[in-house]
C-alpha cells in the first residue's frame, strides 16, 4: 500500500515509517479523522436500529394484545350464547309453570265456587232457622252495643254540657252576640281568639280538648290530630306519622290558650308529648275541612279585628298565630269526627250550623238511644246480607 506524501523528504519514501513528530502528528490527525467519522456512522446506524428493534416490540406488543383480547371476546362471546340459552330455557319453564298455575288457579275458583254454591243451598235446605237466629243475635247485640253507647256518651254530655248562649253587651267583657258554649264557657267564634275572654278561651278549648278525646274512645272514630289535655293550658299537634304519636318538630305544637308573657318561651322546656299523655286513635283525613258557616276565615290580621298588628311586638304576634293554629286544628278534628259520625248513620250534616254546635247536636243525637236504633232499623230493613250488621257497626 502506498503512503501518503508527507510534509518532509525523509518521510516521503514509499514504504517506510514516520520519523520526524511532524509526519507523524500528520498521520496520526489522518487517522483520528478516519475513526471519527466511522464511529459517528456507527453511531447513526446504532440509532436507527435501537429504533427499528422498538418499532418492531411495539408491533410484537400490539399484535400479542390483539391475539388476547381476541380470545377473551371469543371466550365472551361464548359465555353470552349459553347464558341466552339459559335464560331462553327458564322462560319456557316459567311460562310453561305460569300455565300450569292458571290452570290450577282457574280449577280451584271453579271448585270454590261451586263449594260456596253448595253450601249455601245445604245452609238453606237444611239450617234456615240457624242463619235467622244468628241474624237476629247480631242486631240483638248490635241494638244491645248502641244502647250501651247512647248510654255512655249520654253521661260525657252532662259532664261537658254544650249550648248556645246569647250574650247582651252589658257585661263587663263588653262582647256580645252568639256563642258556642261548654260547660259556661264560652268558645271562640271563627278563629279570633279575642272574641271571647282569655280566662274562658283556654278553659272552653281544654274542656273540648278533653270531650274530645272522650268521645273518640268511646265511638271508636278516628282522630285527625292529637291533643293534650292540661284544663286551662292544653295543646294540639299534628302527629308526625301514623306510628309516630309525637309532634314532627317543636314548632308542630300548638297552644289553645294566650299564654302569659314571661312564661311564653318554651326554648328550654321538654316536648309536650313527653310531658303529658296523648290521645293514641288513629289519625284519617275525610276530606273535611270545616263545618263553619263563617266560610273558613284565613289566618292572618282580617281573622281577628280586635287584635292590634300594630302596636303588638313580634312574640305577641307570633303567640297569637300560634293560638289561631291551634283553633283551626281543633276544629278541624270536630268536624272530621262529626262528618264521620254522620255518615256513619247516613244522615245529613247540618249546613248553618257552626263546627261546635254540629258536634254538639251529633252528641245529642247518639245520647239518643231511639234515635241510632231507628237509624239502625231503617239501615237495616234496605240490606238481606245477614252479616251487613256487623260490617255496618264495624265489630
């Protein structure tokens, strides 16, 4: 191989070794150039295969995936092909079964039937006196039971006597005109609870409170709300569930009397319910509002001219809503209880006459023992079901 030519004459001579250091710097530059470049080609070609190899694992990635996926959704796919096949399957055996249960259902109505067919001719061809004596012993106790209701609710009426009074403007109330009273204490008129003295204000609405109760026990009629009966100071609620007697929040208990200014607050006192017995019946709402021919006066300062909004202070005004509250619901209770009564013995609620003095007429009407027994007769002469007695009184 031929040399290169050098920078001096003695180095110059084909096939002989560099002697002098600039010959030899010379060569040595020519040879780390040469090894440079080589080593930067190895370099790129190094690059471009480590790019090549991670191309290809992440082809060799992509396509193992692909090949799992593709036997899970196979493995998928097969598991839904026998679920429908299940799931067809147990529609037959349900609709086959659902069949069957017709069939049987329809083959047992036929037989009842014609059991029920048998028995009331057996009954009739052979027991017709038993069904006429069993009649007649359900009226007989029936008349026996209202005798002894009449009887009951006849004493709770002179316990709390209800009338109309008429007052002249003479007295030192200076309040005139008509009242509901209850053992002389004259009720409210509409919703104003200034219409009457404060002193008999809380007695009337305690003595009602308490004729209440009495008379829900006794005719087993349902209640509409629950009240508690503490003579001049008793309270009325809405009860927070039908197996919850207590009130849903401390602002669901009403007073039915004005209470006095220092002893209004009730912040750190106990519920009502915890403090006092309730009146367990059953709460149902008939539809009934009111029975006041005063066409239900509203809740706010038109329901009560004589209470001054103005010149009262925020405690008073809220006391007095609370105390009209508690006037509506307890109204609201006679006369659900009233109107239930009267359908109960199929006659027609009074339309003039006012929640009080309807209630007081039902009263004397079942004090009355003539009276539920000829309304009995007459409900019963209309019915050939020997056992409409007893669903007509509820035993």
């Amino acid at each position: 191989m031929t040399r290169k030519t050098s920078c001096c004459g003695i180095c110059e001579n084909s096939n002989l070794p560099s002697i002098c250091p600039v010959c030899v710097n010379y060569r040595l530059n020519e040879y780390s150039t040469v090894l440079k470049s080589l080593k930067g080609r190895r370099d790129a070609l190094y690059g471009r295969l480590s790019e090549v190899l991670l191309a290809k694992g992440k082809a060799d990635d992509q396509l193992s995936w692909r090949v799992l996926q593709n036997e899970k959704l196979a493995r998928l796919k097969e598991k839904l092909r026998q679920q429908k096949e299940q799931v067809s399957q147990g529609k037959a055996k349900i609709e086959k079964m659902s069949h069957d249960l017709k069939i049987q259902y329809e083959f047992l109505g036929s037989a009842t039937s014609m059991l029920e067919k048998n028995r009331a001719e057996q009954l009739e061809k052979f027991y017709p006196n038993l069904i006429c004596t069993q009649n007649l012993g359900h009226m007989a106790i029936t008349s026996e039971l209202l005798h002894k209701q009449s009887v009951v609710v006849k004493q709770i009426c002179k316990l709390f006597p209800q009338r109309r009074v008429i007052v002249d403007g003479e007295k030192k109330d200076t309040l005139s005109g008509q009242y509901d009273s209850i053992c002389n204490a004259r009720l409210p008129r509409g919703l104003d609870p200034h219409s009457v003295p404060s002193n008999e204000l809380g007695a009337s609405l305690g003595y009602m409170v308490q004729l209440l109760n009495l008379v829900v026990r006794c005719i087993c009629a349902p209640a509409l709300h629950n009240s508690g009966f503490a003579g001049s100071c008793s309270r009325i609620w809405q009860r927070d569930s039908y197996w919850d007697a207590r009130p849903s929040s401390r602002s669901g208990e009403y007073p039915l009397f004005i209470p006095r200014q220092n002893f209004c607050s009730s912040g750190g006192e106990a519920s009502w319910y915890d403090r006092s017995c309730s009146n367990s019946g059953s709460s149902s709402d008939f539809g009934v509002t009111s029975m006041e021919s005063d066409r239900k006066p509203r809740l706010d300062s038109s329901s009560s001219s004589s209470f001054n909004y103005a010149s009262a202070s925020l405690h008073s005004i809220e006391s007095h809503k609370d105390l009209q509250k508690g006037i509506a619901l307890l109204k609201k209770s006679v006369a659900c209880i009233t109107a239930y009564c009267y359908n109960t013995l199929c006659l027609e609620v009074p339309a003039e006459a006012s929640t009080f003095e309807t209630f007081a007429r039902l009263l004397a009407t079942l004090s009355s023992s003539k009276e539920v027994r000829s309304v009995f007769s007459l409900k019963m002469s209309g019915s050939s079901d020997p056992y409409s007695v007893i669903r007509f009184y509820n035993i």
